[in-house]
C-alpha cells in the first residue's frame, strides 16, 4: 500500500503460504490506517517473516534438524516533524 501519508513494505525470507501472505498485507495496512487516524503525519510498516530449516551431521549420523519462524512488525511514525 503507498499513498501520499504513508507506505507498507513486505519483505519475505523463506516459504510463505498465499494466505499468511495475505493475512500480513492486511495487518500492515491495519496498522498503517490505525497510525495515521490517531494522528501521524506519515508512517512506515515493515513486515518480516524469516522461516529456516537446517540439520546438523556428525560421522554420518544426523545429529539435529531444526526449523525455525521469526516474525516481526515495525511502525516508524513521523509527527510533529519528527520520526
């Protein structure tokens, strides 16, 4: 989403369903909407979502498998002139 008071930007690291896809678009154009309706001049929401699978292998025997999902939200706000 982008318009002259605000933008939200996606960024996506690893596998990512369609839907999840949709579901973070929308909470980062929620977010943004809020921002702006409380007051903010302009304001920025970033949306990360990193998934990794990794194993580990010792003597050719597998030691771990790990999988991992870090998700984040961040709001930058500018008002009064300042971020």
């Amino acid at each position: 989403m982008r318009d002259a008071f605000g933008s939200c930007k996606f960024t996506y690291c690893g596998r990512t369903l369609m839907n999840e896809k949709e579901r973070i678009e929308q909470t980062c154009r929620y977010a943004l909407e809020i921002a702006l309706k409380k007051g903010a001049g302009q304001a920025r929401v970033s949306a990360v979502r990193d998934v990794s699978d990794s194993l580990g292998v010792r003597n050719d025997s597998l030691e771990n498998i790990r999988f991992a999902v870090e998700s984040s939200l961040m709001i930058q706000l500018f008002t009064k002139g300042r971020y």
